[in-house]
C-alpha cells in the first residue's frame, strides 16, 4: 500500500512541476490587443516621472520592435518597463512584457507580464507608437515612443555635439530631459547661396 501511496505521490509531483514549468514558458501570453483607439496619448507621455525622469524609447529589426523606460536611482539600481511587440499581419502582438528591478546589493526582481490587454494608439514602427499595455492585477502602463532617427540622444559629456529632429529629446547625465519643441526664428543663408549677413536662428526647449 505504501509503495502505491508514493508512486501516486510522485505522478501528482511531476503534473504539477509540468504545469509551472509551462506556466513560465514565453509562449503563454494571453493579451487582447485592439488598434485604432484615441487614449489621449502626447509626446509628454514619452517621460515617466518617478525617483528620476525615464523616457520611452524603441529600438526595431523588421518588423519586431522593443521599447523600454528605465529609471535609474544613481549609484543604488533602478528599475525598467520592456515590452516586446509584433507590428506584423493585420493584428499586432506582445511577445514579452517584464518588469524588473536591481540594487546595489544585488537585490534584482523581474516580473513578467503574461496576460491582459493591449490597446494601441498609434503603431508605426518608423514613427510613433503609442498606446496602453494593462497587465492584469496590475496598474496601466502608458507609452508614447518616437522611433525616428536620432529621436533619443544621450549626452554623455559636456561639449557634444549631436542633430536632434524636432520633438526630439537630449538626456543628460543629471538625469534632466531637454525637448526641442520649436524653431522660433531661422533667418539663416541657404547653403549655396550668397548673403549679405550670415543670418541666425532660434529655438524654443522644454526642460523636464
């Protein structure tokens, strides 16, 4: 009887390490996506502002996409938000979403998103996508990512030169978020061309 007892025992171990192994596999996710929708989303929810000022930004091959926002605590860790996407066929897909956290102590933590739903603003992969990503059992996640060129620019010392498009955003090394919102005066000579005066330009920034 006791041998039958443990093999039992041992059947019933076995399903259920089966059924967590595949509760953890990355094909398991299970969220509803819906296109076309007007959340409301700007460019202002491009920044995330919690113990530092994060910003959306992407990063595509083909037709897969990632985006992420990052938030660093100095020298202490920080934590991201990574949402992989699909942009192919009629219907977009989220391959993966996590969160995850580390500490200076080594304390990391990763949370991954399996279920819940997708609803996207906008999803052009050479422009902006946009749009609400609801785990479930958990709070919302907004985004708004430029994916032009240059779109994000880190500056990592002081002096750098770089070209930033319009909208686009420079992050600092104090964590500070500069936007170039507009060119307010440009009187410049036309390359090619000849001028009496070399002219000039202003523009306007939001400092975050």
């Amino acid at each position: 009887m006791r041998w039958v007892i443990a093999i039992f025992a041992a059947v019933v171990a076995a399903v259920l390490a089966g059924v967590l192994l595949r509760s953890d596999e990355p094909g398991t996710l299970d969220f509803a996506v819906t296109t076309g929708v007007d959340l409301g989303l700007t460019a202002d929810d491009q920044l995330v502002h919690s113990f530092s000022t994060g910003v959306w930004r992407g990063a595509g091959e083909g037709s897969l996409l990632t985006i992420r926002e990052s938030h660093l605590f100095g020298d202490e860790g920080g934590e991201s938000t990574t949402i992989n996407l699909a942009l192919s066929g009629d219907t977009p897909a989220v391959i993966r979403a996590y969160w995850q956290s580390s500490d200076a102590d080594g304390g990391d933590e990763q949370r991954d998103y399996r279920t819940g739903s997708l609803e996207l603003q906008s999803a052009d992969a050479d422009a902006i996508v946009a749009g609400v990503l609801t785990p479930t059992g958990e709070e919302s996640i907004r985004f708004w990512v430029d994916l032009r060129p240059g779109a994000v620019v880190e500056a990592s010392f002081p002096g750098d030169t770089f070209e930033l498009p319009l909208g686009g955003l420079v992050v600092l090394r104090d964590f500070t978020v500069v936007r170039f919102t507009e060119i307010v005066e440009d009187s410049r000579c036309p390359e090619d061309a000849t001028c009496v005066w070399e002219g000039a330009v202003a523009v306007g920034v939001t400092v975050y």
